[in-house]
C-alpha cells in the first residue's frame, strides 16, 4: 500500500556508491512511505548503512538521486536536511550532560532557552528518562544512552528518523524491551523511521516493510509476512530465517512436522506412548508428520533449545532439513535420544515456495 | 632454566622471585628506586640547588660566590626597570609563539586526524616529526640565512612589494614556533585521533554548520590537548636564548640574561635568581592547566 503513495518521505533513484574500487552501493531504488516504519536488512557489507548514511547526507552519492518529502536533497549537506540519525554507537556528546545533548539541535536552531529546555524534557519524557537531566553520557548506562540518542533526534521532530543498528550494542533482554519502545514511539509520533538492522528477527517484529539488501543491491522489498513467506531470491530465503530444500522446493522449518511426539502423544491415540521408534511412522492426525507432502528420513541431530526443539534430518532423497517443533508437550531433554530415529516429516504444500536456483544475487529485485 | 622435571632444590633465581612474587612493595620498590633517585637527586636537586643560589651573592671584588643568605638578587630583578622588560618580552614570545602554533598546528593536527586518509596518517605523523631529527643549531642557522637581508624571504616577498622582518623580535618568534610546532601538532593531533568522526556527523546532523561544529564539539573536547601542546610551546620558548641569539637582532631575553650572567658577568646566583622566573610563571601555567585536565593528555 505505501509504494503506490503518491508523495513518499524518502525516495531514491538509481543510488550508486563506490569507495575507490569497492562498489558498496550498486544501484538502490526505494519508495519509503510517510510514517512507515522501514527496514533495510542484510549482512555487514551489504550497503545498508552507506544508504542510510547517503540519505543523511554524510555520504555523496556517486551517481543517483535521494528525494526527501518531494524535494531533491542529493547535494544537500547534512544540516540542511530534515532528517535526524540515532548513531550506531549513540555520538552523545561526552562533555554535555544529559539535557543539553538533547537541546543541542534546538539551540543551534536558535530555539529560544525556555522554549528548548521544556521540549528537550518533554522529548526526554517522551522516551522514559526523567531526573537524569545534568548526568554526563560517561555516568549512563547502554539502554540510558540509548533513551537519550532517541530524544536527541526526536526533539528535533524531523520528517524521518534514521536508526543505524541503534539496538545492537544492548544485551538481549534490553534490546526485545527498546523494540516494544521503539515501535509504540514511531507509531505515537507518526515519524517516518528508516532502520537499518542486520538481525532479520528485529526487522521482521519492527516493520511495516523491510528491503532485505545483499551486495549494494536490494533484493526484495515487502512486507515481513511478504518476505519471509515469500521469498523473492535464494538470497533472502537463506539470510531471512532459515530455509530447507526438499526437492525442487523450499519450506521453513517451523512448517515440518516431525514424526516424532516425545510425550503423552497426540490427543486421543491410545495404546502406550506416542512416540515412534525407529522404523514406524508417526501416523496421529493433528500430530506428528502431518501435511499433505511427505519424506523420509533419519535425525542425524536433536538440539533442546528451550521453548523448541531443532531436528536435523537427513532425507531419504539426500537433502538434509532442519525443523522446528515448538516443546509444546516435551517437559525434558529426553527429545534428544530421538538421534538416529527413522521419522516421516510431514508438511503443508501451502507453505512450499521456491526461488530461482541460479545462484544469489544476481538480479535487482527493485 | 633447568627442568622441572627432577624437581630439585629451587636455585637462587627461582627463589629471589617467589619472594617478589609474594613481597609487592618489595617488588615496586625495586623497580622504582633507581629511577626515583634520578628524579629526586639529579633533577629536583638541580632545580633546589638554583633555588639555593639564588639567594647568595657574588663578591664583586673577588668573584667568589658568598654563601650568605639574602633577597637582594631579586630585589634587583624586581627594581631595575631592564629586567622586568625583558621577562615581560619573554612572556610576550613564548604567548605568541604559543598562539601561533595553536593557530597552524590545530588545522594540520585536524587535517591528519579527522580528513587524511588513515593509511596516509603515519606518513604524515612522520612529517611532522622529521625536523626534529634535524639538529636545532642547523635549523635556527638555516632560519638565519633565509631571513638574511636579500635573502630567500626578501626574495619571495619582494613582487608583493614586501620585505622580510630582518633580525630581530618578530624573527625570533618566527622561528620559535616554527621550531616547536611539532610539539603542538602531536598532542593535538593525539587528541582529535581519540574524538569519534560519528560526533562530528551528529553535530552535522543536528543541524550544526562546519564552524559551528568546530566550536560547540571539537573545540571543547580538544581542549585539553591543546592546552598540553601548549605547556610545550610555551616553556621551551620561555628558555630559549639560542635562536634569539642567532636571529634576534639585538633583543634579549630572559635566557639571554640567565646566559650572560653565567658566563660574561661570572654572576651565577643572580643568574639563578633569574633563571627562577621562568620556573614561578610556568608552574603557575601548570597550575592553571592542571584545572582543564590537560596534565592528563601528557
């Protein structure tokens, strides 16, 4: 629905970058709808941040456009665009305490004392640090400094707001709390936010739409569902989550069923435990090996891994798959003694997809 | 070492340093005590024993050095008229000195460190460092032929109908500092190294022009590099009386004072009595510049 949006916030045309003979960006186009929340995925390298830094204005492009709310700001430096950046590794200024980071934008805009400080308290508020007004960024923790990059940017109230893996230096915990913050603050503010990101989990639970990027060109753009369903190219079907060939198609592992129900078993079969042996094939309804396509084969691996358990199973026909079952009844790590089963694997033809095999990359998708 | 093997008596060695091991302050004082002795004896017993001098005299008639205690020394240097001129001409060099290196050294230390290529940095390092392998007599005698009259600074201002400044006070503050910007250049530049680009992008980003970034973000967080840079310019400058010798013209300075009254007048404890000027004002520059956390940047 956004591409069709007849004035996008960001617009780029044909985008080139070259670093001596390095082509770090090969040729991007991209239409960033008003207050969509834009992702841009892929490995280190694959020109992500230079997009991001060439629509801040810190990079020139070598050859292409960059349109920002409908006027051309390609030559344009930095500060003469509406535009603000949380840094990968926040920039706070070390010798400004906490209050005057966040001002910093309004009072070299000439926003008048009394004017700024109530905005940059209010921006402050607006990402949960209240009281740390004088503290130096040196005195703050990660997640703090990261409150205070987001308000620093925010206060300024651009038309859109670039994020440079600005999650990636939080631990685990904090990271999955500032995406719930991150995405409720884009939403109330309504700001267009282009992320760049290279955690395919964080871009898919994040976005409106998410361009996955591998050497300097993009190679999908869609929306999560879009692209982790329906990948365009074997390259985002292998760097979005992890893709299984069976044959001429592809399936996600949380789409295999398993033959194996290492508890209790499935509902109303009876008789003795559910699991099967080597040699029998799961068979319950609702349960194990389910789907209309089938394949054979042996666990060469079992990984407990919490919430679910990974298998690893070489097939019959020499592909060798990966699934993924959630331990929705497995209570222990007895799962593992399921290495070497013979299992039937069982999914829906619904969720096949293929890709053209010729090898990554090698059109533009856009 | 010999084997362990056998596992036989441990030898001398082995034995001194499982007892440094066991004996830390044994162990730091062995490591400190001659370097410590160096310090207190030969170079705060020199700068004690001028202290000390200074308040002796010289018996005019005989020359020998009176070990009475007396302020007449610097009852002298404050009451004649020459000398408190001629330390305020110092102070005046070693300030301009210092100014204009920070005025070149702060550009080409921002050139190396935030613009040059970093592959281009140590050549450019070494740049910097070159003239100082080249000995300071040769370098203040080159400086004495090009300011020479008709010389190559007469020469290359002569089509904008300009002349050289010849000898004197503004050659000597000319070659000062081009004898010591090295010594600006290298803490700034050390500075400026450690000052993330990404800071420099935010200011940018943040709506901040060039000229404002450099005031609001560089300027503060160099600052105390600077001010390092500056101790250097500043007392080498207040000490020196070769270059002005050589390129100054008739002007003196307060080494030129320290020097003739060593050496013409045979008056060592006025000499050491002047020679305490330099060391008052640049104690209080260090005071001073201990407050800014510059002594950190050493």
């Amino acid at each position: 629905m956004f591409s069709v949006m007849p004035d996008s916030a960001v617009r780029i045309r044909d985008l080139r970058k070259t670093f001596g003979s390095v082509e770090a960006v090969a040729g991007v186009d991209l239409d960033i709808g008003d207050g969509e929340f834009f992702s841009m995925l892929g490995p280190s390298g694959s020109g992500k941040t230079t997009v991001l830094r060439m629509i801040a204005g810190f990079e020139r492009p070598t050859s292409g456009t960059i349109e920002l709310g409908g006027r051309d700001v390609t030559s344009l430096a930095p500060f003469d665009r509406d535009v603000n950046t949380v840094f990968q590794d926040y920039a706070l200024f070390p010798h400004l305490d906490v209050l005057r980071n966040v001002e910093y934008g309004l009072k070299v805009r000439g926003v008048p004392r009394a004017e700024r400080r109530e905005r940059a308290r209010a921006a402050l508020r607006s990402v949960r640090l209240d009281g740390l007004d004088g503290r130096r960024p040196a005195e703050l923790s990660g997640g703090q400094r990261q409150r205070v990059a987001l308000a620093r940017a925010l206060v300024n109230e651009p038309k859109v707001l670039l994020l440079d893996e600005p999650l990636g230096a939080l631990d685990l915990k904090l990271r999955e709390e500032m995406q719930v913050e991150l995405k409720s603050i884009q939403r109330r503010a309504g700001i267009t936010f282009v992320f760049v990101t290279h955690d395919q989990e964080e871009a898919l639970t994040l976005s409106d739409r998410v361009a996955v990027l591998d050497r300097g060109r993009i190679e999908q753009v869609g929306t999560p569902a879009e692209v982790y369903e329906r990948p365009a190219t074997a390259f985002v079907a292998g760097f979005v989550g992890t893709s299984n060939r069976i044959g001429a198609v592809r399936v996600r592992p949380e789409k295999i069923h398993v033959g194996i129900e290492p508890d209790a078993g499935s509902g109303g079969e009876s008789g003795g435990p559910a699991e099967d042996g080597p040699g029998r094939d799961g068979r319950a309804e609702g349960g194990a090996g389910t789907g209309d396509r089938h394949a054979f084969g042996t666990v060469a691996e079992v990984v407990y891994a919490g919430p679910a358990t990974r298998f690893v199973i070489d097939l019959e026909s020499g592909d060798r798959v990966v699934a993924l079952q959630q331990n929705l009844r497995t209570s222990s790590m007895d799962v593992t003694r399921h290495r070497g089963a013979r299992v039937r694997i069982g999914w829906h033809a619904e969720h096949e997809f293929s890709v053209p095999e010729t090898g990554a990359g090698t059109a533009p998708a856009s | 070492m010999t084997a362990v093997a056998g596992r036989p008596a441990p030898g001398l060695r082995r034995r001194a340093a499982a007892l440094l091991h066991r004996r830390p302050l044994l162990r730091l004082s062995l490591l400190l005590s001659a370097p410590l002795a160096w310090l207190v004896v030969a170079y705060l017993g020199a700068l004690g024993a001028i202290f000390l001098t200074a308040f002796w005299t010289t018996d005019t008639f005989t020359g020998e050095i009176v070990r009475e205690f007396t302020a007449v020394n610097f009852q002298t240097l404050w009451d004649e008229p020459v000398y408190r001129t001629i330390a305020l001409r110092s102070l005046g060099v070693a300030v301009a000195v210092t100014a204009i290196d920070m005025a070149i050294g702060l550009p080409m230390a921002f050139y190396m460190a935030k613009v040059a290529r970093p592959r281009h940095r140590p050549m450019l390092v070494s740049a910097i460092l070159a003239p100082l392998w080249a000995a300071y007599l040769v370098k203040a005698y080159a400086w004495r032929v090009m300011l020479a009259e008709g010389g190559p600074v007469d020469q290359a201002l002569e089509p904008f109908g300009l002349s050289g400044p010849g000898y004197g006070l503004t050659a000597t503050v000319l070659v000062l500092s081009y004898l010591w910007l090295p010594y600006m250049i290298l803490p700034v530049y050390a500075g400026l190294e450690r000052l993330p680009g990404a800071l420099l992008d935010a200011s940018g980003d943040l709506g901040a022009r060039p000229l404002r970034t450099f005031r609001t973000v560089v300027l503060p967080l160099v600052y105390p590099s600077l001010v390092a840079g500056s101790i250097f310019t500043f007392s080498l400058s207040l000490g020196d009386y070769i270059t002005v010798k050589i390129v100054g013209g008739r002007s003196q300075l307060i080494g030129n004072v320290v020097y003739d009254n060593v050496g013409a007048a045979n008056n060592l404890p006025f000499a050491a009595a002047v020679a305490t000027v330099p060391v008052v004002v640049m104690l209080g520059y260090l005071a001073a510049a201990r407050r800014t956390g510059a002594l950190r940047e050493l």
